[in-house]
C-alpha cells in the first residue's frame, strides 16, 4: 500500500469513530476537531495524512516539532488543494518557561499551560499578529508525576490567567485561554473514562459560570479513550497510535 492509501485509509476510519461518537451522544461530528499527536512519527508519514486531509498536528517536542514543520514545508505536496491548505500546529508537551518563546514562534496551539507565569510569557513573546491559543492542563487523577493544575484550583487559574490575558496590552496579538485539556491515567472501563472527562467538563462550566469567562473547548480523548472524551463534551481529540500507527 502507498504511503498516500495507508494515510487516507487511516484517517476515514478515525473520522468515522469520532462521527459515530459525536451521533451517539447527540453531537455534530463538525464540532470536534482531530489534532493528529505526531511525536516520534516519520515526516513523509506524517506529510502523507496533511495531504490526505489532515489539518490539525500536535506535537510534545520542541525541537522535534520545529524540524518536522521544517521537513514538512520542504516536501511538495500532489495537489493543489492540499498545497494550499494551512496546517494549525498545537504543542501538547510539558512546557518548559525558557522555551516560551520558540514555542510561540511556531505553535498555534499550546495545550499544556499550567501557571500564570506561562501563559504570561506566551502572550509576550508571540510574535504574530493573531493572539496564540491557550489551553489549562488539569491533573484529573492528582498524578504527581504529571503536569497540570488540580481540578480544585483549576477555575481559579482560568480565572487569573483570563484576566491577566485581557488586561496586558502586547505589542503583537498576545494569547487567549480558550479552555482545558487532560490526559488522564487509563482506566478498565468506558463508564471510568466518562467518569473522568466529566470533572473536565463540569470545571468549564463552572469557571463560565463563577467567574463569566466563555471557554469553549475541551481537548482530551486519545486513542484508547476517544468515544468517551467525545460523549462527556471534547472538542478536541489527540490521536497518535491509532492515527499514524505505531512510533518510531
Ligand atoms: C502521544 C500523545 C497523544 C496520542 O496518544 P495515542 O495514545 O498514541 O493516541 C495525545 N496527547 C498527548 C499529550 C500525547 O503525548
């Protein structure tokens, strides 16, 4: 099978998941958009599903996303249409603050804010005229081993960082919080992975409600928990595995 067929194959059977998820729950599939998480994932793979319509590519890795924007934007594309559609970038890795302004520069999407500090330096160092978009990461399961913020605490920093946000003036388009996203433990069972994403949907709604802020979107499902983050409300899910198969 060409790399072309492999990528096409692929990314209908993911659309077709997600459809069947969003219909099952009384959603429009179109509200759901799928980021493809592409870490450790060859360049020429990767190009093959942008042409075969992928438009979202998630990345974990600084200096591996910046060098596959690179190789990407070197590989020339078959048609026209796939030519001239633009690829949204979204970081979903840990943030490290001293790499803010890299990331930046070259994401569109930043998933993994989890302190004020960050989403302040994002703001200050984009260099681009539109505000670059700002996700909280919550801690679901309260795993020490992992970033993000406690539910606890979490419409609180909405709340901090949204106001901070809205109150700097940038020279350039600044950031803005749009909402939360999560990448809970595994669980055995579909009703324990809704159990789960419900916290994160809940929190959007309260920290709507408490502090009358308008976040909208939710990235969270994965391969293993796709349907379940679609039916408790993701607009956002991160597939990898069952996307480009399996890493390098
Ligand atoms: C790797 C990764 C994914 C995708 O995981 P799969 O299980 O391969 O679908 C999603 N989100 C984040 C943050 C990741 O690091």
């Amino acid at each position: 099978m060409s790399q072309q067929q492999y990528a096409l194959e692929k990314l209908q059977k993911i659309q077709t998941r997600i459809r069947e998820a969003a219909l099952s729950s009384g959603r429009r599939a179109d509200s759901i958009r799928l980021v493809g998480a592409c870490k450790k994932q060859n360049p020429q793979r990767v190009a093959a599903f942008v042409e075969a319509g992928l438009t979202d590519l998630g990345e974990n890795y600084l200096q591996e996303g910046i060098a596959k924007q690179a190789a990407l934007s070197a590989i020339r594309p078959h048609d026209q249409a796939s030519a001239t559609r633009k690829t949204s970038w979204h970081f979903i890795g840990q943030i490290q603050s001293n790499k803010t302004k890299l990331i930046a520069q070259y994401f569109s999407w930043v998933h993994g804010v989890d302190r004020l500090k960050i989403a302040a330096r994002l703001a200050a160092h984009n260099p681009h005229s539109h505000p670059i978009k700002l996700l909280i990461q919550l801690n679901l399961d309260h795993e020490e081993s992992k970033g993000g913020v406690l539910p606890a605490a979490a419409a609180e920093l909405a709340d901090q960082i949204s106001q901070q946000l809205s109150s700097t003036d940038n020279e350039t388009g600044g950031a803005q919080l749009h909402g939360f996203m999560a990448i809970p433990m595994a669980k055995d069972s579909e009703r324990e992975q809704c159990a789960t994403f419900a916290i994160a949907r809940e929190l959007l709604e309260t920290s709507n409600q408490r502090y009358g802020l308008q976040l909208s979107e939710l990235s969270m499902g994965m391969s293993g928990d796709l349907a379940a983050a679609i039916a408790e409300g993701a607009t956002m899910v991160r597939i990898g595995t069952d996307l480009f198969g399996a890493r390098t």
